[in-house]
C-alpha cells in the first residue's frame, strides 16, 4: 500500500502513524521527523532547514521534493509506504506524482484528518516526543505512566521548538498551501476524511476500516 496522510498541524497524523506502521508494516516517511533528525545531526540538509521549522515556514519544494525522492529509492519503500507531512504543496504533489508514476507505485490512499483548528492549539503546545525512539505522547490526552519518560524505551521526553504559540501560528497560515490538495485527491477518488476530534483509539479504528479492502 501507498497511503499518505493529510492534515492540520496536530491533526493526529504522526500518533496515527505510529500505529499504521506497526500493524501493517509500511515505513514511515514523515518529512517533518527526516528534517529534525538531520537538525539534531547537524547536517548540512539541518543547517539548511532548521530556521524554517524554528519559524513554522516551509521548507522549500526543490528541497523538500530532492529529500523525498531519496528516501522513496531505499528498498525498504519498494513495497509501500506511509507519506507523512508530505507532499504539502501542489508541486510537491505533481512532482510526487512524477516520481510515483515512473516506479509503478500509485497512491492508494490519502486519508485525510480532519479537525477544527480550535483544538489543535490545546495538542500542539502539550505534545511531548521521545528523544531516543520518537514516539509522541501528550501531558492530557496521551499521557507517559511516568512524567517525561517514555514508555517503550525509558527515553527522556521534549517539546519541539515549532510548538510554540508563535510557530503554530504561522504554521496554521501556512497551511493555506495544503489545503488545495483535498480537491487534488478527491478529484482522484482516492481521499477519505476520517474525523479527527474523536479518541486515538477511535480515529485508528476508523482509518482501519478504510484500510482494510486495500490490504493485499
Ligand atoms: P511536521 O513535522 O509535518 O509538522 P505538522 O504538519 O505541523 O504536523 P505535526 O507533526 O505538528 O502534527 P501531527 O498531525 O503529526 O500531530 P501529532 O500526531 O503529533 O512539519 C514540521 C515542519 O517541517 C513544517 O512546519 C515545515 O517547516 C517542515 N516541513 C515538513 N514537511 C514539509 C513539506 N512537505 N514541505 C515543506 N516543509 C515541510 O499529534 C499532536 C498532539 O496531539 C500529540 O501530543 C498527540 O498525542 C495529540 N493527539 C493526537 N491525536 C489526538 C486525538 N485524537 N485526541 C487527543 N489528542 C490527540
Ligand atoms: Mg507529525
Ligand atoms: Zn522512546
């Protein structure tokens, strides 16, 4: 399967991911997680993208279109994927589309979160992630059993530098460069809003049952 996921920033779409991944065995491309993994390396790609994340701007599509390409040639995507954060923009669809057509690899699914902006302030500043394994946590809503330790692996927990209420600001006006693309896909027939206010637990069973006449 080639699924991507679609939504405002705190949608739910990383702590969805998580779960796909793991129950269906597609890794898991978030653009997003590529970016701040290379910011906390030091790379050059970091240097080049850490002031747009620290300010909530995106990253430019050359740059961000050249990353993704890369990553789709690793071997473990030749047998599906979960696009997550990307693509973003219509070029960056039409140039995922290019590079999708040329490996015979369709999207399957976009499955599209939705949710009022009104909650997403609440889940952005009180999100929590793993530094060791990534995993997403939130001090209400999904909260560690020990305070700022991670579950799976016992590694510390932190709070991204875009969840700010400044940077989500931004990063909500600049959301106005996604959102065309749910005509671009439902116009495909391939887009399913699955309702994002609800439980974890809920918005997973949903994306389940979209998923399920697609499993091979
Ligand atoms: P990115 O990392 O993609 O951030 P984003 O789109 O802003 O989305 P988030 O990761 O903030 O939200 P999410 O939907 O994953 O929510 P989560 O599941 O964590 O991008 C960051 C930056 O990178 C961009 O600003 C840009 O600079 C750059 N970038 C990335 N891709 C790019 C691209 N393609 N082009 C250009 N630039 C790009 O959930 C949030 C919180 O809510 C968590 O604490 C979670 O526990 C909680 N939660 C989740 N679901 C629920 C629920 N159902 N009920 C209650 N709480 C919930
Ligand atoms: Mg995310
Ligand atoms: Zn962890």
């Amino acid at each position: 399967m080639q699924l991507m996921l679609l939504g405002l920033p705190g949608a739910g779409k990383g702590t969805q991911a998580e779960r796909i991944t793991a129950d269906y065995g597609v890794p898991h491309i978030s653009t997003g997680d590529m970016f701040r993994k290379a910011i906390a390396a030091g790379t050059e790609l970091g240097n080049e993208v850490k002031a747009y994340l620290d300010s909530g701007r995106l990253v430019p599509d050359e740059l961000t279109i050249r990353v993704v390409r890369d990553r789709l040639e690793q071997s473990d995507a030749k047998d599906g994927f979960l696009l997550d954060g990307f693509p973003r923009t219509l070029p960056q669809a039409e140039a995922l589309d290019a590079t999708l057509g040329s490996m015979e690899r369709p999207l399957s699914a976009v499955l599209y979160i939705h949710v009022p902006q009104d909650v997403l302030l609440a889940r952005l500043t009180g999100r929590r992630i793993c530094k060791s394994c990534g995993s997403t946590y939130h001090v209400v809503f999904q909260p560690p059993a020990a305070e700022g330790v991670c579950d799976k692996c016992g590694g510390e927990l932190y709070q991204r530098s875009d969840d700010t209420e400044e940077a989500v600001a931004t990063r909500l006006e600049q959301y106005a460069h996604t959102a065309p693309l749910v005509g671009y896909y439902q116009q495909r027939g391939i887009l399913h809003q699955v309702d994002g206010t609800r439980s974890i637990d809920d918005v997973y069973a949903e994306i389940r049952q979209i998923l399920s006449p697609l499993r091979r």
